[in-house]
C-alpha cells in the first residue's frame, strides 16, 4: 500500500507537495516524513545519485524517480510490488509537470503546489488495490521494467551525510574548545606575569615612596 508521497525541488530540497494516508494505520509517519527530508536533502547537494533508486527503511520501501530537477518519491510496504510503485510515481510526473512546469524553479515557500494534493489521492486510490483488472495489467506491462532499478537501504544512503555532519559537528567542537584554550592560557600567562614581578613592582614603589618622604624632609 502507498503508505506516503512527497514531492520535491531538487536543486535545494524544498517539498513542493505532499499526500498522506488516513494516518490510522501510520503512527510514527513524522519519522519517515524526516527521512523523506533527509533524503531531497542529500539529492541537492549534488552526490550523483541515480534517476531512480528504491530504498529500505524498517517494514517500509521509499521509490522516487528525478525528472526535470524535481523529485517524486513514495513510501510503501515492502511487499507492494515495485513496478506498481513506479507507475504510479510516472503518472504523479505527467500531472504535476504538465500543469506547474513553469512554476517549478520559481517558487520560494514550502508546499507551494499543496492542492497537488487532490490528484495525489485520487491516483493513490487507484494503486491501493493490486489485484484490480487493471493494475494486473500494469504488473503484466513489459513496456516498463524495473529489475534494473537499484535498491538500497536508508543507513547506506543517508549514512555518509550524517558522518559529514558529525564531523562538521565535531570541528566546530574542536574549534570553540580551542579558542576557550587559548583565552584561558593569555588569562594563565597573564597571572604568572603578574606574580612574578609583583614583589618587584611592590618593593620598588616602597623604595620610590621612602625616597619621595626622605626628599620632602630635607627641604
């Protein structure tokens, strides 16, 4: 069953539309909604990811296609049949370019095609069912194959982002800790300046101060 759809602009990653089931049967769809995201955002930052890939994620299977710089992805269960997925991904293409195409690079607010949304359930109602006369058909359809398509799992892809980010992370740390370092150690070499020529600094202004008291007596 297709449990999720989203679509987005590839360049930055900004969710353009977005359908959902009834979320009765989808408790935690917040966390793969986050994946979702995590997923455009790896595809903007330009990794060279292939057109089409299926991806595992716990009982569920993302798919997503990129065409023309936007990315149509779909969460289902695993034993959705991979072919139906795609299908429904290509009609979801043909419907969204046909009538938002000059749009698609312009918009700047997220989830700006939101009305999107009617044409994603109303295609969605038409997969749910894999055994209808016609989604046999599709699955039975030689014109489109999908054997060739790759499929990976959700660490895999999204694994080496989130090592990036902890290093980027962990430079940060690393740079913060050496600034506060290097401040203490002024504070610490200021001190040992002070205390090693205190006694000095003390002794000569007693002598000045005897020597300006003994010179106002003589006169």
């Amino acid at each position: 069953m297709v449990k999720l759809t989203m679509i987005a602009r590839v360049t930055d990653g900004l969710p353009l539309a977005e359908g959902l089931d009834d979320g009765r049967e989808q408790r935690d769809v917040e966390f793969y909604k986050q994946q979702a995201k995590s997923l455009f955002k790896k595809l903007s930052q330009g990794q060279n990811e292939p057109s089409r890939m299926s991806i595992e994620s716990g009982p569920y299977v993302f798919h997503y296609i990129i065409e023309s710089r936007v990315c149509y992805l779909t969460m289902c269960d695993r034993s959705y049949p991979k072919k139906l997925a795609f299908q429904y991904l290509e009609d979801l293409k043909n419907e969204f370019e046909k009538g938002n195409h000059s749009q698609i690079e312009t918009v700047a607010r997220p989830y700006a095609f939101i009305k999107f949304d009617t044409f994603i359930q109303k295609t969605r109602k038409l997969y749910l069912d894999t055994h209808t006369q016609r989604n046999l058909a599709k699955l039975n359809d030689d014109l489109y194959e999908v054997q060739q398509i790759m499929t990976r799992n959700i660490k895999e892809v999204l694994g080496v982002g989130e090592k990036l980010d902890q290093v980027s992370e962990m430079s940060s740390r690393l740079s913060s800790e050496s600034r506060i370092y290097a401040h203490k150690a002024k504070d610490l070499s200021r001190q040992a300046l002070i205390k090693k020529w205190a006694p000095v600094a003390i002794v000569l202004g007693v002598v000045l101060v005897m020597l300006l008291m003994r010179s106002y007596i003589w006169q």
